[in-house]
C-alpha cells in the first residue's frame, strides 16, 4: 500500500481508496494541494431520469470526492459516476431511490448546519470534512454511493459510465478481447488498450440489451463494501 507521511499525519493515495481503505479519509489524504482551492464547475448538465437538479450536484460532489481528480489523473467526475448512477436509479438500482433521496438531503442539511452552504458549493476540504462525518453517522447510506461510484467508475460504459474508458484506463484493464494471440498470454505482455464496450461487438445484442432495466453486476472481488437494500443484485 502507498503510503507517506505529511505534517505527521497519514496520507493515503487513490489505491486505498478503491481496495477498500476508508474513503473519506482517503480523499482528504490525496487531495492536499487543492485542499483551499474553489470546487470545479460542473460540467454541462444532462438530462437527469430519476435524481433533481439538486441531488445529482450533490451527488456529483460526492463521487468526486471519493475519486478525486489529482495528478495521477482523472476521477469519477470526468469517468461521469454520477450520470451511472442517476441512469441506474431509474431501473436496475430503483430499489435504492429513496436512499438516496433521504440521504442526499441529510448529506445537505449537514453541509449547511456544519458550514452555512449546500454540499456542492463547499470547498474540497469541507466536503472531505462533511464526508467524514456522514461516513460515522450514516455509514451505510456512504458505503452504498461508494459502491455505486465504483461501478461508475469501471463498469462497461454502456451502462453511462466510465466514459472515454477512464477506469479502466485507470486500473490497467485493456478492454475486451473475444481471442487472446500467443503475444498477448506472454508473461507481462504490452497490450495496447481496445478502447471498446461490449456491446460494441456483434456477439452481444445491444438492441436487445436495455441500460436502464439492467446493469452491471456489482465487482465483489473489489472488497468493497456490499449496498444496503438489495441494491447492485442486477444481472446483465
């Protein structure tokens, strides 16, 4: 695990966060340098199917904070975790909706009591600050947007997220292969990343397959927390 010290405090990298070290601390830890700095501008807004205006910027902040964008390189914001997870929450997550209502608004309702302003609009530091304290007071609504973010963030990106393949980018993976030639099963091969979906080949039907009744499967190996509420149970 990467780790170093600073000011004597621990400072963990974006690793930790997703091979399940805690998530708010992580953020805190690897965001150092842009800790005063204003939040970004989102990004133009899309077409939202199940969350408001108010709980996808919510939402969106929060994601980010979880993987932020840093010098390793983008994070869930530009992977677009949160447009997944308003995607999934018309359909294959819909059981989770009124999680997410009720824990969207008490996310805000803290921001504002703690810091005079909604979530979004704190600086990076006040939301990791926000962040902690939601992931001791309401630990299991922080482990299911964890969760969620997650398969955001590497899911196949017919699902909405992990767009222009940032995750997996991210972690390494090149992409789906239907044969493997003798090169490729070489020991520590140089594979050149394909950059496709799935469904971008004919075997699989994506006429037939529906992104919002369906999703994908949640990546248990990833020892991540599993969300409350049957949530992420969805096959593909």
């Amino acid at each position: 695990m990467d780790e170093k010290k600073t000011g004597g405090k621990r400072s963990l990298s974006r690793r930790d966060v997703l091979w399940g070290a805690g998530a708010a601390g992580a953020a805190a830890g690897s965001t150092v340098a842009t800790a005063h700095a204003a939040p970004p501008e989102p990004p133009r807004r899309e077409a939202l199917e199940a969350l408001t205006a108010r709980e996808a910027d919510a939402l969106e902040a929060f994601c980010a904070r979880l993987i932020p964008t840093d010098a390793a390189g983008p994070g869930a914001r530009e992977a677009r975790a949160a447009y997944y997870i308003d995607r999934a929450l018309a359909g294959a997550l819909a059981s989770s909706r009124e999680a997410y209502r009720t824990g969207l608004t008490a996310l805000d309702e803290r921001a504002r009591s703690a810091h005079g302003s909604a979530f979004a609009q704190l600086s990076p530091e006040l939301q990791n600050a926000v962040l902690t304290d939601t992931e001791t007071r309401d630990a299991d609504f922080f482990a299911l947007v964890r969760a969620h973010t997650l398969q955001g963030m590497f899911s196949d990106p017919y699902y909405g997220g992990n767009a222009n393949f940032i995750g997996w980018d991210m972690i390494g993976y090149p992409g789906v292969r239907l044969a493997a030639a003798a090169e490729l099963q070489k020991m520590n091969p140089q594979i050149k990343p394909t950059h496709q979906s799935a469904f971008d080949f004919p075997m699989f039907n994506r006429a037939g397959a529906n992104p919002a009744a369906s999703g994908p499967p949640a990546p248990h190996d990833m020892d991540m927390p599993r969300p409350v509420g049957g949530a992420g149970s969805a096959k593909q």
